[in-house]
C-alpha cells in the first residue's frame, strides 16, 4: 500500500477563479466540486486586498496568509512565493492569488490528481485538479473573458463552463462565490458584495444562481431603504419595485413596498399590493399591525383599517 502523507479530509480536488474586475476594482474567487462545502476551506477574499484559492491536497492557510502578506505590500506573486518555500508539500498544492491590483499568480504541484492544470488572464487565473478532461480549465478561461456583465455573472459563467467541460471527475456535490469590494473596510462585516455556500445539492451550480439573483435582489431592497433614509422616495420606490420583481417568490418583498406607498399615503397604490401579499402570506397581515409600535409605519387607525380590509 502507497504511503499516504495527507488525510483524505484534506482532498479539496475542484476547479476554482480567482479575479478582479478591472473596471469596479472587485475581486473574487468562487468554486465547485464534488466535495462537501468546499467554499469554507478553498474560497478566501478581503476588501481592498485580494482573493485567494487554495485546493487540491488543500492547506487552508494559504488564505489568510497570502491575504496578510498583501495586505502588507507584497504583490500575489511575492505572497504566492512566500507561501510555497514555506510548504513542504508544495507539489501536492494548487493555489491561486490575486491582488487589488490585479496581479495574478498561481501554482499547481507536480504531483496535483490529473487532469491538472491553470490558465492565467489579465487579471484572472482558473485552476483545476482531478477533473474529467483537461479541457476544463481552458474552457473557464474562454468562458470568463466572454462573458458579459459584472464579475459575479463572469464568475458563474466560468463555473458553468467548467461543468460543460466535464468538471470534477466526480461529479457536483458543493460551490461557492465570494465577491469583495475595492476599497479597504474597517469592519469584517463590511465591503461584501457576495458571499454565498451551496454546501451540499444536487445541482450546485444551477442553485448558486438563484442565490446570487435572491442577493441582488435583496441589494435592491437595502439600496432602496438607503434611497428612503435620504427623502430619495421615487429612488427608494423603484428599487423596492425592481427587487420585487427579481423574486416574485418571496410576497414580503412587495410588502416591504406596500408599507412604504401607506407610510407616505399613498394607500391607491398600496392596497392592491397588500391585497396579494396577505392572500399569499397571511401572516404580514399580522406583522403589518406591529410595525406602528416599532416606528415602521405612521399609528393611523383609519389606515390600518384600510389595509386589514384587504386580508378578508
């Protein structure tokens, strides 16, 4: 029997990007593979600094130390390097690094599960370690720079091509898109455009997207409560509209809207909304009547009337 010198816990075999947009300043990183929630171990970002992939036999400290190592000055090719003399099992690695600067630098071991290998763009780099073909990779790279749109739609295409390509020899079973802003943040919570895990399904990908259309989604909803904090009303009205419309699905995103149009007496245009909203969900017909007290939504009894009307 072959002397093994990892645990099999650390088999992290994927095909992976690492990016930055040129044209935001995000950079991100994002991922499938046959192997349970794979995000938490490959996928590493930081606003304003970089983004990390690392796999393969997978040592997780790649990420935050070639994210240190950015952090403090050195390019992705300095933190990569860094890393790798410091690794003794260095051929059994695959790690991706890019830089807010957009410098790539990646590495695959010599002794990475075929098919292996990278491909390396302005300002991106795919990789892929036990994949089906070796076509996988290059498919990613065509993929990416292709793709219209922002760098979560380009991320997602790239990851899509991937499994057009043949993907994980194994088949789908996790995937992953973290997706940072351009400049620095003071807090961990803040500078995040997407950061989203499909830790286990049967078709992650296809379940990604959805996650990500529910994120823009709700990014709509946040920018139109930002619009509506300012006296920005119309603003505000058209991105609660806007994130209604991504996801008909979820009535209380239309109802978040409604109680907008009645706080600003606009019931004509409110009632019809609260109409379908509680016909689907009757239970914001209770929440509706708490929100006064909590200072969401003017005390007016003739309005709460109105509005309670619509639930019989």
């Amino acid at each position: 029997m072959a002397k093994r010198f990892f645990a099999p816990t650390q088999l992290a075999s994927t095909y992976s990007i690492v990016a930055r947009d040129a044209s935001t300043g995000e950079i991100g990183v994002a991922v499938q593979s046959h192997w349970f929630s794979v995000g938490s171990v490959v996928c590493w970002a930081k606003p304003g600094v970089g983004a990390v992939a690392t796999q393969s036999v997978v040592e997780p400290s790649y990420g935050p130390l070639g994210l240190n190592a950015m952090r403090k000055g050195q390019t992705a090719q300095e933190a990569l390097k860094e890393a790798l003399a410091a690794d003794e099992g260095r051929e059994l690695r695959q790690v991706a690094m890019v830089d807010a600067a957009g410098r790539v630098a990646v590495h695959t071991g010599t002794r990475c599960i075929a098919e292996a290998g990278h491909e390396r763009g302005d300002g991106f780099s795919v990789q892929a370690n036990m994949m089906a073909s070796a076509a996988v990779w290059p498919a990613m790279a065509r993929a990416y720079r292709s793709t219209r749109g922002d760098l979560a739609e380009k991320l997602l295409a790239a990851l899509d091509a991937g499994e057009a390509a043949g993907g994980d020899l194994r088949g789908e079973q996790s995937a992953a898109i973290l997706i940072v802003g351009a400049e620095r943040a003071t807090n961990p919570w803040e500078g995040l455009a997407f950061d989203l895990r499909v830790e286990d399904h049967a078709t992650p990908l296809l379940e990604l997207r959805r996650l990500v259309v529910l994120q823009r989604a709700y990014a709509h909803m946040n920018r139109g409560d930002d619009f509506l904090a300012q006296g920005r009303v119309q603003e505000a009205l058209g991105e609660y509209e806007t994130a209604a419309g991504m996801a008909p699905q979820i009535p209380e995103l239309p109802f978040w809207h409604a109680v907008t149009l009645a706080d600003l007496g606009r019931m004509d245009e409110a009632l019809p909304i609260f109409r379908e909203v509680f016909l689907r969900d009757p239970n914001l017909s209770v929440l509706v009547q708490r929100l006064p007290a909590a200072g969401l939504l003017r005390e007016d009894s003739r309005m709460m009337g109105q509005i309670l009307s619509t639930a019989q």
